[in-house]
C-alpha cells in the first residue's frame, strides 16, 4: 500500500510540475514587467529542479510519471489564449497565473489526503510543490 500509494502521489507532482512549467511558458512572452517576467522563471526553475527529483524517485519504482490529463492542458491553453487575446497585459498574467496556482494547491491538498500511506520522501515533495505554488500566488498579487 505504502509504495501504490507513493507512486500514486509522485505522479500527481509529476502532472503537476509539468502543467505549472506549460503554463509559465505560455504567458512569458506576454510579460511586460521585468519583477514579474523574473518570478515567473524563478518558479520555473524551481518547477523544473523539483521535476528532476520527482522523476528520479519514479525512477526507483521503475514508473514512467504521468502527463497533465489533455483536456485539462487544452483547456487551460484556450483560456490563457483567450484571455490574453482580449487583456493582453501583466494584469491577466496575473490572474492567470495566480487561478493556476489556486487549482494545483487544492488538487494536491486533494492527493496528499487521498494517498495518505505515501512514503514522507513523495509528501515532503507534495509539500514543497505546495509551497512553490502558494509563493508564486502571493508573489502575483502586486499585479493583479
């Protein structure tokens, strides 16, 4: 159960990384403010280091990870598209970023408490994607 639930949760962070990495990607070109260009990249790194670290703990279960659902990216590419089409400015950016946050923080509050037999190493990692979400939040809040 320990190392179903384990794997279970890696993915998830995995998923979760690599949406939070798509959707800074998608809205960099359209940052106007050097503050807020330099935080979103600052979370990307972050985003990307704590990937590493998630893929080679999936490495030691012998799993692949797990990709963001495509409806869900496709969904999220349309919005971003649009919104900024209509209100292209750090303003939206802004919004943008800070909803995305708000859905990776609940959604994985929601695996940590449904994989509660996780090994701590894939809760600390939780955690800390968490952390990195909720930081990137507060620090969109001076553009919104």
């Amino acid at each position: 159960m320990i190392e179903q639930d384990t794997v279970k949760l890696l993915r998830e962070c995995d998923a979760g990384v690599k949406m939070g990495v798509s959707s800074i990607d998608e809205v960099l070109d359209y940052v106007q403010a050097r503050p807020l260009r330099e935080a979103l990249k600052g979370c990307r790194g972050e985003h990307l280091q704590l990937g590493g670290e998630i893929q080679r703990e999936l490495d030691r279960f012998g799993d692949e990870g797990k990709d963001p659902k495509p409806m869900v990216k496709a969904m999220s590419w349309v919005k971003t598209n649009a919104e900024l089409l209509v209100h292209e400015s750090d303003a939206t950016v802004a919004d943008l970023m800070t909803d995305g946050c708000n859905m990776g923080v609940k959604s994985l509050n929601r695996y940590l408490n449904q994989y509660k037999a996780a090994d701590e190493r894939s809760k600390d990692i939780a955690k800390r994607l968490i952390n990195q979400e909720q930081e990137l939040a507060f620090q969109m809040r001076g553009y919104l």
